[in-house]
C-alpha cells in the first residue's frame, strides 16, 4: 500500500481509534512514527497509513475505519494546500463530516507563525491546526478534551457542537488553532 503498511495499537478499548497519515505528495514518515507512539502513549488505537497516501485511499481508510479522530501531518511544505484539498474531500462524506480531524507539522515554506492558514484551515473544516513550537502540548490538550467515540457524538456538519452532557470543564485549555469542541474556550476558538 504505502512505505509503511497500516498497524493497528494495542490500547485498551477506552480510547480513541484515531487514523494517522500524510497526503499525497508527502513522502517523510518519522512525524507519522511520533504521531503514532504518542497516541498509543495516551492510550489510543492508532491505524498508520504511512507516506504518500492518495487522496482517495486516505478517504476510503476512513470510511472504512470510521475512526473518533483524524489526524494529518505534512512536513515538506505543501501541507497547507493538500490539506485544503483533502479536507474536503473528507468532509464531503456523511460519515465523515463530523469526525473530529486535524492537521499539523510544517504546513507551508515560511515557518508557523501564519495566523491566516491556520484561519483558512480552520474555515475549511478542520478541528485544530498544530504547526510546530507547541503543537504537541496543545495537541494532547485537544486529544485529552475529546470524549470516547467523540465522532458519533456529533451530530451533523452543520452542528458540529458536543452535546452539553458532554462538554468540558470550563478550566480545561484548549489548542489556540482550534475550533470544535464542546463550551468554547477563552483560548482562541474560532466558531
Ligand atoms: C529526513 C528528511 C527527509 C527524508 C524523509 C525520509 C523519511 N522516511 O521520512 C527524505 C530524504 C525522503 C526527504 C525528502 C524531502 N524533504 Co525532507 N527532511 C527530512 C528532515 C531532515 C528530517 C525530518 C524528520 O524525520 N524529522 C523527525 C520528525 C519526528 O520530526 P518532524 O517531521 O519535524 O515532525 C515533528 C513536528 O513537525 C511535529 N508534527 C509533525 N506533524 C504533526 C502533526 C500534528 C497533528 C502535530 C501535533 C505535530 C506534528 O511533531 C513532530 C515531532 O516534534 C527535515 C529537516 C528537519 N530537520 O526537520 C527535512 C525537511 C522536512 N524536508 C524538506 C524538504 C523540502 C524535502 C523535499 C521536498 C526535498 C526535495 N527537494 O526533494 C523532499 C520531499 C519529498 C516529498 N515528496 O515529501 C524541508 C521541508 C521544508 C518546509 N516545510 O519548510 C525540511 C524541513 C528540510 C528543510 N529545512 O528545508 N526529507
């Protein structure tokens, strides 16, 4: 399939299943690597789709899977621009218009301090958006705010809200670039 065949974590069942990969034109795999120990560190189930992923197999993976989370990476500089792309693709799905997805790495060429693609990322249907300097810390801050089956939990594209019963503690930090999730934060949520 990929450089790297899709493996399966032996987590307990209380986490989450979460598909890791890159998009078509990215051929680097340690950021996959990392992505994956880290889950399986929370305690998730991570399926690794490995390099390269086209965009169509990265959709029929996650119709397949269904997972509770989605995670992208890209380092090689077109991040910003194949994630436009396949986000859309993915939220283009019904099963997959409310799965909570993310994207993170090096998205562009000039660095991650680019308020405007992290915006436009987030318009276009992402959930967080973790470029560098502390993405990991407010990675695991977001992963840790996701509830068990969190995709099921979301009802409808258009209303991409948790469930009050399921909303967090008002204290819990949420990631800067993040939009979804339940009683939006003081820390930058966009919608
Ligand atoms: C090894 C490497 C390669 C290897 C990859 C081998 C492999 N099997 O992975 C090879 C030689 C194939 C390669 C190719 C290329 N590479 Co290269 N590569 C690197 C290098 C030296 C290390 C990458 C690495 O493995 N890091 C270790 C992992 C663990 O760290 P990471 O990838 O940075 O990921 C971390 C964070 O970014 C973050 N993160 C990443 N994704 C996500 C996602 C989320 C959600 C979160 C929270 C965090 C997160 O978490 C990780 C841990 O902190 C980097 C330079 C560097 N020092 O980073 C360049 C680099 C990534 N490569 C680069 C480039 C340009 C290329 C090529 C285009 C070169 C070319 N002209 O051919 C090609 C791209 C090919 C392609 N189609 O993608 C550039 C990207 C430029 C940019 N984005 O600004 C870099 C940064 C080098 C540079 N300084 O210019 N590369």
């Amino acid at each position: 399939m990929n450089q790297l065949e899709p493996q399966r974590g032996k987590a307990e069942p209380a986490g989450l299943d979460v598909v890791v990969t890159t998009m078509a034109s990215d051929s680097h795999t340690w950021n996959l690597v990392f992505l994956q120990l880290l889950l399986e560190e929370l305690g998730h189930r991570v399926t690794n789709l490995g390099a390269c992923v086209p965009d169509e197999l990265l959709v029929s993976e996650c119709r397949r899977i269904e997972p509770d989370l989605i995670v992208l990476s890209s380092v090689n500089g077109h991040g910003y621009h194949d994630g436009l792309r396949v986000i859309q693709a993915l939220r283009a799905c019904p099963e997959l218009a409310a799965t909570p997805t993310v994207i993170g790495g090096k998205l562009g060429i000039a660095g991650s301090g680019e308020p405007d693609r992290q915006r436009s990322l987030l318009a276009a249907g992402y959930d967080g958006v973790f470029e560098e300097g502390r993405s990991v810390a407010d990675f695991r801050s977001f992963v840790g705010a996701l509830p068990p089956a969190a995709s099921r939990a979301l009802s409808a594209p258009a209303d991409r809200a948790l469930p009050a019963d399921r909303a967090l503690p008002a204290d819990r930090a949420l990631p800067t670039a993040a939009r979804t999730l339940p009683t939006a934060s003081a820390s930058g949520v966009l919608r």
